[in-house]
C-alpha cells in the first residue's frame, strides 16, 4: 500500500499509473444508474448493482438503495466511502428525531438532513443522492440532492453517470397517475438501457417499492431484464 | 487517461493439441459510453492465421490493414502461405518502425504451420517485442483477470472441443470484472481441417 501511495503522488501528474493496478490506487466508486418515481400511495425506487475501482469491478452485486428509517431508503451515487458514511449519520440523526417526535419522520426531513451535509461539506464529498419514502403528510415523495448540495422534490429523478443515457427515455416514457407496477416496469426499463450503455453501471437491477405497507424489495437478474433496445 | 483503456477491449489466444483458438470482445467504446457492440478485433490473416488487437481502436483497424497489405505482398513474392512465427517477425518490424511513436495496440497471434500444422500463440508489446509461449497469452484492459483465469482453467494439451469451452469461460469470467470490456465474445478455433468461428452468449452491461 505505501508503494501505491508513493507511486501514486509521482505519477499523478502525468495522469496514468502503469506501476500499479487501478484497484491499488484508484477510488472506490459507485459508478452508477439510480432512479426514483412517485406514485398514488408510495415511490418506486431502483439502483444497478456494479462498483468499480477505476476500471476493476469490485462488487458486482452491490446493495445501492439504503434504508434510512421504516417508510424512507435512499440511492447512492459517487464516492462509496462518501456515500456510506453520509447515511450513516443521517440514519443516526433521523433516528433520534424520530424518537424525540414520537411519530414516523417526513421524508421531507430525511432529504434535509443530506442536503445539510451534502452543502456543508461540499468541497470534500462527492455524493450524489436521491431520497424517497413515504409519510402520513404526503404520501409518496422523491426528493433529489446532487452533488454540490442541491434539494428539490421531482415526480421522476434519475441520478449517476448512467442517468446522462437515459433522460430521453425517461422524459418520453413517464405519466402521471401510474400504478405501482407500471412504476417498476418504467424503472427496469430505464435502468437496463442505461446499463447497456455506461461502463460503470452493471450487474443485476435491485427494486424496491415504498408504501404505507411497507417495502417490498425484489432483484432482476442479468438475463431477466427487460429487452427494450433492438441492437 | 491512459491512450491504451480509452476505448477498452480484451484478447486471448490458448495453445491445444493439434489446434489453437483465439478470442476477444466485442465493446467498442469511449472511455465509459458503448457506442458499439460489434466491433471486429480478430483479423484473419492466412488460412490458419489470425491475430488478434487490443487497445486503441483506431490503431486496431490501421495496423490490421497495414498488415494486411504487407501480409499480401509477402505471399505474391513467396508464392506461399506465411509461417507463424514468420508473421510474429513482420508485427515485430512494424511495430518497431513506430518506436518513438507507436501504435497503441498490443497484439496476439493464433495460428498452425502451413505445412506441418504445428499449433503457435505469442504476443508483442506495443513496440514489437515478441513472446512466444506455450500455453496462453493475453492482452486488454483486464489482462489481470485474464491471466488469473488462464492460470487457472487451462491444462496442456487438450482437445479443439475442450479448448472451446476453456477459452470461453476464461473470456468471459475475465470480462465481467472490468467495465471496459465485454458486450459479447467471439472465439474462433483453428484446426487442421477447419476453422470454427462462434459468438458466445454474453452478459451486456
């Protein structure tokens, strides 16, 4: 590892490290394709499944949607020690609020509380979050929290280096007034085709559905996707 | 950036009895974004020739090409098919000519004697230095996992149909752990007889 670090600082100016493989030296990331939409009762919520170190896939079934309290997950995006170490803390906070209030939390709250961090510490994370639940006051809400801190509430977010392959497709395919199967149908969808395109996104997609129910999560395989681009 | 992970991509040849076969992906791509999942990196360059080409894509088809012509004009003067380890000379020279700016590509050669069938596989570097082996070489983006399934999977001397399955399970083992390769193989087994070309069923992320 010290000779990775050594090596590290002479060969980043030349910006390539042949002396070393990129699962010494480089950033665990969560490439990524996130995704989240609201609906009459509830979110569906989505991530891929792939996490790379530079090129090297590290983790080919990676849980990216991170539950933050009963009714409330979240997708993550970029940095996974940035990432990880967020929810964490907002798991924490959210938690202890929940207790003082003696009452489930909005997920209004939840997404305030990462856009907190996720401002303040802006120079040093690199977070790209989406929060989605469900809560008495609501219902079904998604909120998105980019990377720089950003908050706002959106029917449908897409997030990750996946999402730039699939805004099209999302922006021409979504309704309002779905139902939750229709949801996950759209989220599949969306998904597979952004992890076809983009090198950092793979593996299985993992869904899970938010209501006042509950969650109910469920994985599609590889060769289970569903087959939308005719290449 | 590295010039040789720009596009991604991944080769192997494995070495058999009385046969060789020689694999690669399909992707091409710029750095993460697939643009295409039928991108040729296998040439056949003889009858029981073929080499494959790893790293940049534009290098890969202008140094197939040049090849090529070079290739032709060999076989007009000598009025024969080239010999392997004859062909691994002229990549060699090719490559060198470009020493101090070369062709991003780093090459692998599959083939059987002309006359005696006798099975060769090598690889060059970048700037043409050759070596030849007895089992397997690689080349890619994830030589690191290739050369971890190769290791592991191969055993000397085995038959086209084995070599077959062994090749592709190493290829595609080796492919799903790197982002930049993949969307698909294609093997081709070269024997005495007959050269079989298959595309194997392949994840597509």
């Amino acid at each position: 590892m010290a000779t990775a670090m050594a090596m590290n600082r002479i060969q980043h100016l030349t910006g390539s490290n042949n002396l070393v493989p990129d699962w010494m030296s480089k950033e665990v990331s969560t490439g990524t394709t996130i995704m989240a939409v609201e609906f009459d009762g509830g979110v569906v919520i989505g991530a891929d499944s792939r996490t790379t170190t530079g090129a090297y896939i590290a983790n080919r079934v990676t849980d990216k949607l991170t539950p933050i309290h009963d009714h409330i997950y979240c997708c993550r995006s970029g940095s996974a020690a940035d990432t990880q170490a967020i929810a964490d803390v907002v798991t924490y906070q959210l938690g202890f609020h929940s207790i003082e209030l003696d009452e489930p939390p909005l997920v209004q709250t939840a997404a305030n509380l990462f856009k907190e961090m996720c401002y303040r510490y802006r120079e040093e994370l690199m977070a790209g979050i989406i929060v989605a639940g469900w809560d008495k006051r609501r219902g079904g809400q998604v909120y998105t929290v980019p990377v720089g801190g950003m908050l706002v509430r959106q029917p449908v977010s897409v997030g990750g280096s996946g999402s730039t392959y699939i805004y099209g497709y999302v922006d021409s395919n979504y309704k309002s007034g779905m139902n939750k199967e229709e949801c996950l149908r759209f989220t599949a969808g969306a998904l597979s085709l952004a992890m076809e395109r983009d090198g950092s996104s793979g593996g299985v997609v993992r869904l899970a559905s938010i209501s006042e129910e509950g969650v109910e999560r469920r994985v599609i395989l590889g060769n289970e996707l569903p087959k939308i681009s005719r290449a | 950036m590295s010039i040789m992970s720009y596009n991604g991509g991944a080769v192997m040849a494995m070495r058999g009895k009385d046969c060789v076969a020689i694999a690669s992906d399909r992707r091409f791509g710029v750095q993460a974004q697939m643009v295409t999942i039928d991108f040729q990196k296998i040439f056949s360059m003889g009858e029981r020739l073929c080499i494959g080409l790893a790293g940049l894509a534009t290098d890969v088809q202008t140094v197939s090409q040049r090849l090529k012509f070079r290739l032709n004009l060999y076989e007009l003067k000598e009025g024969r098919q080239i010999k392997p380890k004859t062909f691994m000379s002229m990549v060699s020279n090719l490559l060198y000519e470009r020493r101090f700016g070369p062709y991003y590509i780093e090459p692998v050669i599959a083939g059987l004697d002309p006359k005696t069938f006798e099975p060769f596989i090598c690889s060059l570097d970048l700037i043409g230095c050759p070596m030849v082996t007895e089992d397997f070489v690689v080349s890619g983006t994830c030589s690191e996992q290739m050369y971890g399934m190769c290791e592991s999977l191969w055993e000397p001397d085995m038959e086209p149909e084995d070599l077959f399955e062994t090749i592709s399970q190493a290829m595609l083992n080796a492919v799903d752990r790197d982002a930049m390769s993949g969307m698909g193989v294609v093997v081709h087994v070269i024997e005495k007889d007959k050269i079989t070309i298959r595309t194997l069923k392949a994840r597509m992320d």
